[in-house]
C-alpha cells in the first residue's frame, strides 16, 4: 500500500511538473508571436502611411522636402506682407 502512495505522488509530481514546462514554452510561444505581431504593426503602419501619402500627387506640395515646403510659405508670407501695408499703416489709402 505504501509503494502505491509514493509511486502515485511521483506520478503526480511528474505530470505536474511536465505541465508547468508545457505552459512555459506554450505562453512563450504566445508571447513571442504576440510581440512580432506588435512590432510587425508598428513598423508597417507607418511605412504603408508614407507610401500612400508619396502615391497621392494631387497635393499642393507632393515630391517636396519639408525645407522646400518652409521656405516656399516664408517667402510667401515675406511676399504678402510687403505688397499690401498693414492695416494700422499711415499708408493706408
């Protein structure tokens, strides 16, 4: 009766232990996918943005740098302030 109480808890022991390192490698399988699924998301959403706002040339300023973009608005501004005085200007007509 003895032999079958201990062979029994070994058993016990055995499966359980067995089941605990099943769980480990299974949650790390899970969170390893789960992780490059994130990180897959992160870079891709961002890449598929750029390439479609690159694709659409119906935009004012497609093709341009952000330097170009700046500058052009400077310059325009620069362009718009000098052609028109200001409103509290003694040169107002």
């Amino acid at each position: 009766m003895v032999m079958a109480v201990v062979l029994a808890r070994a058993v016990l022991v055995r499966v359980l232990v067995l089941m605990f390192m099943l769980m480990t490698v299974l949650m790390t399988v899970l969170m390893t996918v789960l992780m490059t699924v994130v990180v897959g998301m992160v870079v891709t959403v961002p890449v598929l943005m750029l390439v479609v706002m690159s694709a659409y040339t119906g935009r004012s300023f497609s093709g341009q740098t952000a330097s170009t973009i700046l500058t052009h608005y400077s310059i325009s501004k620069e362009a718009s302030s000098i052609s028109r005085p200001a409103r509290s200007s003694p040169l107002r007509l």
